[in-house]
C-alpha cells in the first residue's frame, strides 16, 4: 500500500537556530570545495573527470544528518558533497582528487571514486545507475548479516529511471523487503538530454509506485524539506524494513562536467533557478526570521574557506603512490 505524500515542515522558526546554521556550514564547505576544485581543474591539478553538484548542495545537507554511522551511503560521480558530508575528510577527499596516496581511495579513483570504509561511504560510482544493485545488495548483506536496523542510502540522478539496474534494483528492494532509502535527484538534465526527451512518463514517483515502493517528491532546493522529508523516510525505511523512494527536484548550476557547452539550455533558465538557490534561498529566510546575521554567515564562509585551503596544502604536500604499487589492487589473474 503507497502512504499519502509525506507533510514537509519548511518553516525556519520550527527549527533551532543552531541547527540552520550548521545546515548552512554544510552547504557551503560544499560549495567551497567544489568552487576550489574548478579552479584547480583549470590549473591542472586535478584531471580526468570532474562533475560539480553546485546547486544541489541541499540534497547531501538536507538527508545526511538523518544516517547513523552504521548505516551505508552510496552515490554517484557527483558526489563530492555526499563524502563530504557522511564524514570522510576534506583533506582525504582533496588528495584524492589530486591522486596522491593520502586520498580516499589511495589515488587510485579521483574525482568520481571516492571511497571510505571507515563511514561506510561505498563510492562514488561512474557507471549511471550503477549504485543501485550495489545498494540492493548491501542492504541484502545487513539482512543476512543481521545487522538489525540498518538503512542504506543510495543516491543517483534521474538519468539512472531509463537503465534497466533501477528498475530490478526496485523491484528487488520492494519483493524482499530491503531498508533502501532511494534518493533520486532530479535536476532535470542526464549530461544534455532532458528527461522528457528520455521518458515517455515523466512521473518518476509512479515508476516507484509500479514495484510498490514507498515514495514521496519534494523541493530539493530547500534544505528543510529536504532534512524534514529524509527524517521521515528514514524512519519509515529504519522501522519498517521497507525501501522508500524520495525525489528530489534540484538543479545544477554548472555544466554537467568541465566538458561542457551547455547547449541544450538557456542562460535564462540558469539564471531563474540560480534566484532560488539552495544557500541564498534559505539564509535570506534565516535573516529575515532573525536567527542569522550576515556576521554569521561570514564567520560560516569563512571557515569553509579556509577548510579547503588547508585541504588543498595537504594535498599538495602528498606523494604519489611508488610505482611498484602499481598492480596492488589489480585483481585480474596474471
Ligand atoms: C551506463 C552508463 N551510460 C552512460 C554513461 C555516460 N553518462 C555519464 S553521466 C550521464 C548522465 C546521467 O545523468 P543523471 O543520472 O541525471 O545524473 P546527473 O549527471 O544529472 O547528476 C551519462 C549518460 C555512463 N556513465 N554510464
Ligand atoms: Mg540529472
């Protein structure tokens, strides 16, 4: 049976005013690292693949505070935030992006393959859809493991509804009863290509609704309905044991990745989305309830900022991994 749509609270007084400001802090050490990492692109320090969430800073802000350690995370190669903010550290993510052996991932992964098992944050993933069967499957793991109460997030972009992987990985989630909490992102575009010239239906809670998995949308431009909705789903899919499918309506402000034209939209849309910003938005309303002085929010930026320099000195003070250890992950028999 599919609940009615979850009722979302987005007033800013019915939250605690410490609590605001550290949805704000975990905005903007988003945006902060991301708008460093662009720069370091073009410097090349960091290469290969990179795709900036800036925009969307409010859906990582909005659902991480709702996991417990023992929970799993898994997302996609936007997923600097999600790292960020599940707790691996800026300085590990930093030296990853850059392939020193001090990252993540030992450097092995870059951008798209961060990767910490300590918050058990199991990647980055550069395959579309590609984290969905993994989250099935570790959500399978706690079951059989009997790791009671556990709940895995997986994350993905609305590009991920048109692989087959989404629609086994919910069908399989719903017919065994696995606690998988699908967050699905949608900022309207997979690279250039609009949903709707994808999709025949673009209701993407109805294709949830077909395998009988929970579900809700919401505007996943502001942060306290995006935490006030993830609380509940969380709760539904921790206590129930059941998947739940959470839309997310979003918007990314900067091309899809560094290679880019950005031919299938215009500057206008760009620009109307970039009034309802998911940092702006929600400080302008802060302010205008009085629980944040623009002082705050300069102490908060300022913070960020000086997180990833540090971030960024760490990275470049570490080494490549020796050559010798080339071959150590590679598991194809010799
Ligand atoms: C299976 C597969 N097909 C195609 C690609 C190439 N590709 C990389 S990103 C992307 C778009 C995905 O869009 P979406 O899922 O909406 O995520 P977003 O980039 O918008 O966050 C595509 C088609 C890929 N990485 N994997
Ligand atoms: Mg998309």
């Amino acid at each position: 049976m599919i609940p009615e749509a979850l009722v979302f609270t987005t007033e800013v007084r019915d939250y605690a005013r410490d609590f605001c400001l550290a949805r704000v802090r975990d905005m903007l050490r988003i945006r902060r690292l991301e708008e460093r990492c662009a720069q370091l692109y073009g410097e090349q320090k960091i290469r290969g693949f990179l795709h900036l969430a800036i925009g969307e800073e409010a859906v990582a802000a909005g659902v991480m505070p709702n996991l417990q350690p023992q929970d799993n995370v898994v997302a996609t190669y936007r997923e600097h935030g999600h790292a960020l903010l599940r707790g691996v550290a800026m300085n590990s993510i930093m030296a990853e992006m850059y392939g020193k052996q001090e990252g993540c991932s030992r450097g092995h992964g870059g951008s798209m393959h961060l990767f910490d098992r300590a918050t058990r944050f199991f990647g980055g993933n550069a395959i579309v859809g590609g984290g969905l069967p993994l989250a099935t499957g570790l959500a399978l793991a706690d079951r059989q493991l009997a790791r009671d109460g556990c709940v895995t997030a997986c994350f993905f972009g609305e590009g991920a509804v048109a692989e087959g992987a989404f629609h086994e990985s919910l069908n399989l989630a719903a017919l065994w009863r696995l606690p998988v909490l699908f967050v699905c992102e949608n900022n309207l575009y997979a690279m250039g290509t609009a949903l709707a010239r994808s999709q025949a239906s673009i209701d993407l809670t109805a294709k949830a609704a077909a395998c009988g998995v929970a579900h809700a949308h919401v505007n996943g431009m502001n942060v306290l309905a995006v935490h006030d909705a993830a609380r509940q789903a969380v709760d539904k899919v921790r206590s129930e044991g059941a998947p739940f499918f959470l839309e997310l309506h979003t918007y990314r402000f900067r091309a899809h990745s560094m290679f880019d034209a950005e031919l299938y939209r215009d500057k206008e849309e760009v620009d109307r989305w970039k009034a309802h910003g998911p940092i702006h938005g929600f400080t302008d309303r802060l302010k205008a309830a009085g629980m944040m002085t623009e002082a705050d929010f300069e102490a908060l930026d300022r913070e960020a900022v000086e997180e990833v320099e540090a971030a960024v000195r760490f990275a470049e003070a570490g080494t490549w991994e020796p050559v010798a250890q080339l071959t150590r992950d590679v598991l194809a028999p010799a």
